[in-house]
C-alpha cells in the first residue's frame, strides 16, 4: 500500500467534506493501481454509506478484470446508490462477462 493510497483513505474518512471530495480525487486517476486495495476497503467498510459508494466508484473507474465480482455483486444490492455505482463501473469495464452481468441484471428489473 503505498503512502498515496493511505493518505487518500485518511482523508476520504474525515468529516470535513472538502477533505473527503480531496481524498477521493486523489485516487480517481491512480485508481487502477490500487484496485486489490480499493476492493478490500470497500469489503471492510460497513458504518460510512457515502465512502462505501466513492470506494464503488474508485473501483469501477479502475477499468479492471479483477472488479468484475465485485461490482456483479453489487448489482444485486438492495441499495440502489451501489447498485447504480456498480452498472457504471461494469459500463466502463466493457467486457462479455460485465455486459453479460449488466444484461442479466437489467432483465430482473435491478438496474434500468
């Protein structure tokens, strides 16, 4: 983990939302170097809903195979701010399997 992607996640934790918004644009361009990092934050954070959505994002903008399961997954969740989060990012990731997934989830009524 390097000292870019700490001091990005310490300021995304803050309460100062300018700081948090500073985080999160820190590692939107260097998002696909930190994928394996982003996936696993996104996995342990439960208690901050609007970190959860920007680590979604940070994880779709990636552009990587290796967050095909995750965002499959969040297709399904019952929270539509990931749930859209995550059609986004399998848009962007534009392989047979995210298409595949995005088809699916269309036709059961999940995403429009």
């Amino acid at each position: 983990m390097t000292h870019r992607f700490r001091e990005a996640m310490r300021l995304m934790r803050t309460r100062d939302p300018q700081r948090r918004e500073d985080g999160f644009h820190q590692l939107l361009p260097h998002a696909a170097e930190h994928v394996d990092e982003l996936i696993e934050e996104f996995e342990q954070e439960q208690d901050d809903h609007g970190l959860r959505c920007w680590l979604l994002e940070l994880i779709g903008a990636a552009r990587s195979p290796a967050a095909l399961p995750t965002l499959g997954a969040q297709l399904n969740s019952p929270d539509e701010s990931l749930r859209l989060r995550a059609a986004a990012g399998l848009t962007e990731l534009d392989t047979p399997e995210a298409r595949t997934l995005l088809w699916k989830a269309r036709a059961n009524g999940m995403i429009t």
